[in-house]
C-alpha cells in the first residue's frame, strides 16, 4: 500500500508539472501580432533606417509628416504591388548569403531563393505576377567600371524562374548583338506582364532595352538610360542618366515619353543612383544619402520636370507606392 500511495502521488506531482509548465510556457509566449501590417492600398512602403534594422514600414501616400508603422520584414531592397512583395535579403558568414523572398498580401513569405551577391534593385509588376531582382556579383557601385550584375526573372502564377536574363537574344542597331560583357538590371514591367524595360550595358555605354516575355527577345531604344522605371499611364520612362563622366555624382533623374522618344530633365539636380518609383503618373519617388552619410532618406519631384524636390520620409529607401 505505502508504494502505491507513493506512486500515486508521484504521477499527480507529475501531472501538477506539467500543467502549470506548459500554462506558462503558454503565458511566456508572446501572442501573435494582430494582422495590421500588410499590404493596404493608399499607403507608400519602404524600408526603414530610422531604427537601424532595415525594415519595412508605411505612411500614407498622400500625406506628410505622420507617423510611420514599423512591423514589417527586414530587407536591403523591398518592393511591392498588387497584393505581392519582393524582399531582398542578406545573411552575414563566410560566405555571406542572400535570399529573395516572395511576400503575400500580409508580407508573409512564400517562396525564398538563394542569390549570390549583393542585393541591388527589386521590381513587381503592377498586378503581382511578375517580379525581377538585380544582384551585383562582382563591385557595389554603377559608378566604376568595374561590377557586374545579375538580374533575374520570377513569374509567380507559373513559378518560371530566370535566373540570368543575360542570355536574352538582343537586337542593336537593327542587328543581333553577341558580346561576352553584357550586363543587365533594373527591370521595370508593364501592365500587361509581358512587355518589360531594363538597361543594358556593353562596351562601356548603357541602353534602353525593351523586352517581350512570350519571343524571348529585347531590342535597344536608346542610349545613355539606366534603372528605368515605368509610369502608372505605362506613356513614360524615369530614368537616372549620366551626365559627367569621372565624377562621384555623375547622374541626374530624367523621363522619357515613349511615344516622342523625347526626355525631359527633372528639378532633382542631385546625384541620383537609385531606380526611381512613381507615386502616381505625376510625382516620383527615391533614396538619396543621408546627411550621416550612412542612413538614406525619401524624396519626391515633380515628373514634368517643374516644382522642387521635397523630403518626403527620412530615414527611408525603397520607396513602393501601394495603390
């Protein structure tokens, strides 16, 4: 009798806890986030370095000067738009790892995939469907000569995914070009998920390409265009071009109608190296440094090239316009 009254009070201590352990385990535990962050239309993202970790926030698009909400994730490039996310990632080692991360309507993840390289521009297309990353492999910077990129392609409706769009057949002054330093980045897409722009570099100079997703092919527009960024209305190009060559501020924002060819400088007369996001069809968004020379800061133009530039979020880069 003494050792089953022994063993019964052992198990009921047993029992005792373990319920008052997984009660408050349970306690311990913080709860789940209610779901208020995610991708709400009327809302500007952007990745933010106010609180140093890099990561994503919000304000509304039409106004200035509120608060910011902080929740989302961490990424060195982000963008957004219909109801998908695209988060560039990258994990310090030896070697140091990158990750470009498919986001859904509440920036949960849905598909990751390894890069290799530095995280450099990130684009979706209007309706979601079509996303396109650019990862410096070799340099960190447009402004030498000496960097090479790598831009790839993602389709999420069939899950294609072009991993170097460098072997795309390019046509140039009416001809097939064929050279072993092509390079590509900046990806921008149009509303029919097909047509796309992008620049090319080859031989020291950069080109306008336009691209068609069903042949395979792009062919050269125009000369002396980088990380282009299509308008809502799908009429115009902003684009970054150089204008001094040798220099630490060699760019400055312009747009181009595609129906004119004709481009028009904007009232930004900084250096811009930054692939520009429009906030509507007349005002652009992107990143210019910080006066610590280290965070970045928001800043609008006008796109018809009148106006000034306003600071629009500081502390933020990687403007995307929900809409």
């Amino acid at each position: 009798m003494r050792i089953l009254a022994i063993a019964v009070a052992t198990t009921v201590l047993t029992t005792v806890a373990v319920v008052y352990t997984v009660g408050a385990a349970r306690r311990a535990e913080p709860a789940d986030p209610p779901s208020a962050f995610g991708l709400e239309h009327g809302r500007l993202y952007f990745r933010s370095t106010q609180e140093g970790h890099g990561r994503v926030a919000h304000l509304p698009a039409a106004a200035s000067g509120q608060r910011r909400t902080t929740g989302g994730p961490a990424c060195e490039r982000f963008y957004a738009a219909g109801g998908t996310g695209l988060c560039l990632q990258r994990r310090p080692g030896i070697p140091p790892t990158a990750y470009a991360v498919v986001l859904d309507e509440r920036l949960r993840p849905t598909r990751r995939i390894a890069l290799t390289g530095i995280p450099n521009r990130a684009r979706v297309s209007a309706s979601g469907r079509m996303l396109s990353w650019t990862m410096f492999a070799t340099g960190d910077s447009y402004a030498g000569s000496s960097f090479s990129t790598r831009t790839s392609i993602l389709d999420t409706r069939t899950g294609y995914l072009i991993k170097n769009m460098e072997e795309i057949p390019l046509t140039l002054d009416g001809r097939r070009y064929h050279s072993p330093d092509v390079n590509y980045w900046g990806v921008t897409f149009a509303r029919d998920d097909n047509r796309f722009y992008a620049t090319v570099s080859t031989k020291g100079k950069t080109y306008l390409v336009e691209g068609d997703m069903r042949t395979w092919s792009a062919r050269v527009l125009r000369e002396n265009v980088e990380c282009p960024s299509l308008s809502p209305d799908n009429t115009r190009i902003a684009f970054k071009k150089r204008v001094r060559e040798g220099t630490r501020d060699p760019w400055r924002l312009y747009v181009l109608d595609l129906r004119t060819l004709r481009e028009r400088p904007l009232a930004e007369r900084r250096s811009v190296d930054d692939q520009a996001a429009w906030l509507d069809d007349h005002t652009l968004a992107y990143a210019l440094p910080g006066d610590d020379g280290r965070a970045s800061d928001i800043w609008t133009v006008p796109a018809d090239g009148g106006g000034a530039p306003a600071l629009r979020v500081p502390g933020g880069s990687s403007p995307a316009p929900v809409r």
